[in-house]
C-alpha cells in the first residue's frame, strides 16, 4: 500500500468516510474534519510511519507542514518519510 494510499485511508477514517470518497483535491473542511479530527488524523499519521510531523494544533498557520488539501497533506508526508531514511 503507497504512502497516498495510507494518508487516505486515514483521513477517510477520520472522516467516516470511504477513502474512495477522498480525493487529493479535498480539503479537511471539505470533509468534515474539525480541529480535533485534524489533530487525531495527524496523530494517526504518525503512529502509522513513525514520523514527527511539524504541526502546533495551537498555531496551525505558525507550522511548516501544508495541510491546505489531500494532495499536500500526502506530499509533505512522503517528504517527512524520505528524510526519515
């Protein structure tokens, strides 16, 4: 299963949601993720490729990590992942 595939997976999961109903072009909101799904979602995220993602749920606009869509969300994950190695 792809990094995307996961990230999805996820986020869909957060969402109640099929992660077929997921699309790289949602946002959270689109989805009906509050804050606290978004902070439960990265949790979950970094749980499942054991990375620290760059994010203050206190500050989201002061954090480094892109969370403005799916697609950015994915991406910024694949780049954590790669610099993990």
């Amino acid at each position: 299963m792809s990094i995307s595939d996961r990230v999805i997976a996820i986020i869909a999961e957060q969402a109640v949601l099929e992660p077929s109903d997921v699309s790289p072009e949602s946002t959270l909101e689109d989805l009906g993720i509050d804050s606290l799904g978004l902070v439960e979602s990265i949790f979950a995220i970094e749980e499942e490729f054991d990375i620290s993602i760059p994010f203050n749920a206190n500050e989201p606009s002061q954090s480094d990590f892109d969370i403005s869509n799916v697609a950015a969300i994915i991406a910024g994950i694949e780049k954590l992942v790669a610099e993990k190695v």
